[in-house]
C-alpha cells in the first residue's frame, strides 16, 4: 500500500486542536477594510471551528495531521 499524501492546500488553511476538531481562519479580512467596523474586523481575526458537515471531508485530506 502507498503512503497516503496530505493535501498541501488543506495543511495550509486548517489545523487541528487537541481534541480533533478542525480550526480555521475567518474570510473578509484581507482587504477592503476600511468600509467594515472596528467589531467586525476583531471578530474576524479569531480562528473558529470547520462546520460538523464539513469536517470529515477535510480530515480525509489531512490523514496525518
């Protein structure tokens, strides 16, 4: 059996917490932020959790980490 290769794409954007879950960044804070409010943009700087349904999906794509 081959090694099974990570996505280098999904390594990049996701990572995982101790317990498994999958973290990622929040979109809407590259650019074009001087339209957006101060609360927003703190908001949006936090990492949050990859959605339930989404999830087994992104583990497939990194089966090592």
């Amino acid at each position: 059996m081959p090694k099974i290769k990570t996505h280098r794409g999904a390594a990049k954007r996701f990572k995982r917490t101790g317990t498994g879950k999958i973290r990622r960044q929040h979109a809407y804070h590259n650019h074009l932020l001087t339209k957006k409010g101060t609360k927003q943009k703190s908001r949006l700087v936090k990492p949050t959790l990859v959605a339930k349904s989404d999830e087994a999906a992104i583990k497939r794509l990194m089966p090592h980490g």
